[in-house]
C-alpha cells in the first residue's frame, strides 16, 4: 500500500470515528432500520438517515437551532413516503441569514441584515459535501435533490440557477420576497434538467411587512418563468393553510412525496 492510499484509508477510518449513530425508528416489514448519523464536514455538522436502500439522496439545509427537527422531518417523511428508499443528508448552517442568502441585502425585518454568503455554501455543499457522500456511501449514481424552508428553499432554489448538481428542488415557503430575487431569476436559467417544487402558506403574503407580503406575486410569478424554462421537467406551485411558520417538517415532507410522483412519470 503506498502513502498516497495509506492517508486516505487513515482519513476515512478517523471520519467513520466521528459518526455517531443513535436509532430512531424500528425496522419494518423487512425494511432497514432507520438510523441518525451524526457527522462534520469541514466544520459543518451533517445528519444522515437512509430509508430502506438505494433511491435518492435528499440534501436539506436546516435550521442551526431547533431540537428534534430531524427527528420530525423524518417521522413526517415515513408518514408521507413510507415505501419509498431515499438517503437524507441534513446540513446545519452556523447562522442562518448569512449563510442561506445568495447576495448581501439590508435587514428586512429585525436588525440582522443578510451577509451574502450563500456562494461559500453553495461550494461548500457542492464541491466538499456532495463528493463526499457520494465517495463514503457509495451514491454517486443516484439523483441528487435539495430542499429547504424559508430563506434555505430561496437558496435550494437558486442553487439550481448556479450549479447542474441536482435533479430535485422542494422549496418550501421560499423566501422569494428577497431583495433583488424577481430581477435575478428574469436573467438566469436552470442549469441542468430537473423538476421544481414550490409551496406557500395562504397567509403569507398577507404579512404586514410590505417586503414580505410581496411572497405571493413572487412566488406565482416564479411558476410562471419555470414553466417556460426549457431545463424543467415538471413543477407545480401548492397551497397550503396558516401562515409562515404552520408545520415546515409536513411541508417538505409534501414536497418529496410530490417529487417521487413526478420522477416515476418521467
């Protein structure tokens, strides 16, 4: 064994090392129990869980603060798509309005502005993270999708304007509202084949934040140009009851059922 692949061996095994595994649903009907893998990524904390084998792999940016999101992500996903094999791959931004947003933009509501560096994610994510599933757990071949709520769906959807690395986009409660995003997407086109998923609460777009409450024509008006983008495949637009922050887990979990439908037609 020569040095170049005794250092990668090393790498690997201190990697494996770092994977904390803690049961989360029991096996069922044959299936592979599903289980949590807790892991880092250059800095970057990671959570895995693979239902049955093969299928999609699922990349989900998340809140960094919120217990037992995954948890209920997962349980809403094996309510929804029990049947169905996928590889969810949760990422946990250090700080949400810095890292999810595609350009810098002043403070919307609060005091907390948005530092632009959705590009460090996005790079992140597709040139540190995705290799490296890909390399560690053998899923290089199959689809890769990305999903998010709120400001993480406007970045999993832009991700799809800026890089070809996905073939599945669940945006959930988007945060399409964000400044300069309607002039952005008039100007750019998906850069690979895939179908988008778009959802919104109905009373979104009545918040008394003038920025915000623009979700809705935005959200709309965002079907519209995707429809007439020659890289989609299929993209709906799903309305849901209550506001912003009504059940985010049961949303996406909406999103990636709609997916597996449309990828079974196609």
């Amino acid at each position: 064994m020569n040095l170049c692949n005794l250092g990668e061996l090393q790498m690997e095994n201190k990697e494996k090392k770092q994977m904390l595994t803690t049961e989360l649903t029991k096996e069922k009907g044959g299936r592979s129990a599903g289980m949590i893998q807790d892991m880092s990524i250059n800095g970057i904390k990671l959570h895995l869980a693979q239902n049955g084998t093969g299928g999609p792999v699922i990349f989900w940016g998340m809140y960094p603060h919120q217990q037992n999101e995954v948890e209920h992500l997962w349980k809403s996903l094996l309510e929804l798509v029990p049947e169905q094999n996928f590889l969810l791959v949760a990422f946990q931004v250090e700080n949400w309005n810095r890292d999810f947003s595609p350009w810098e933009a002043a403070a919307v509501f609060g005091k907390e502005g948005f530092a632009g560096q959705g590009l460090k994610t996005l790079r992140w994510l597709t040139e540190e993270c995705v290799p490296h599933i890909d390399r560690t757990f053998g899923v290089k071949d199959r689809e890769h999708w990305l999903m998010g709520y709120s400001l993480a769906g406007l970045f999993a959807l832009w991700a799809a304007y800026e890089s070809d690395v996905f073939s599945g986009i669940v945006c959930c409660s988007g945060s399409l509202w964000f400044p300069d995003w309607d002039h952005y997407v008039r100007n750019h086109v998906i850069q690979s084949k895939c179908s988008v998923y778009l959802s919104l609460g109905g009373k979104e777009e009545k918040a008394k934040n003038k920025v915000m409450a623009a979700v809705g024509d935005r959200t709309r008006a965002q079907e519209g140009l995707l429809q007439e983008d020659s890289m989609v495949e299929s993209v709906v637009l799903e309305w849901n009851a209550g506001g912003h922050f009504a059940d985010a887990g049961k949303r996406l979990a909406k999103g990636v059922k709609w997916m597996f439908g449309v990828k079974s037609g196609l």
